[in-house]
C-alpha cells in the first residue's frame, strides 16, 4: 500500500507554528499511539514545484 498526503501552508511562520503544537500534542506520542506500521520505512521528502499553474490556467 502506498499512501501520498500532502499540506499546503500559508507561510512557513503558519507551518512552524502548526508543527510545534504537534511535536507537543501528547495523542500522538509514540506511547500513547503507537503506530500501525513499522516507521523505520517511511519515506519524508520536501518538493519544490518546477511549473505552478494558476487557477485560471
């Protein structure tokens, strides 16, 4: 299974922001919620679009 997600931000002050209340949010602690699948596999990569097209477009 392959699964792709992606968040789009406003601005990195947003993203920072948003990420540091996750990294502190205690639901999502690996001893509380542990995860389904084994970690050490996922892939974590930042793109940076080549061509962005309008809506118009």
């Amino acid at each position: 299974v392959v699964v792709f997600s992606w968040i789009e931000w406003p601005d990195k002050a947003t993203r920072d922001a948003a990420m540091a209340k996750v990294m502190n949010d205690r639901r999502l602690s690996p001893q509380t919620n542990p995860m389904p699948f084994d970690g050490k596999r996922l892939i974590f990569g930042g793109f940076s679009p080549v061509v962005e097209l309008g809506a118009g477009l």
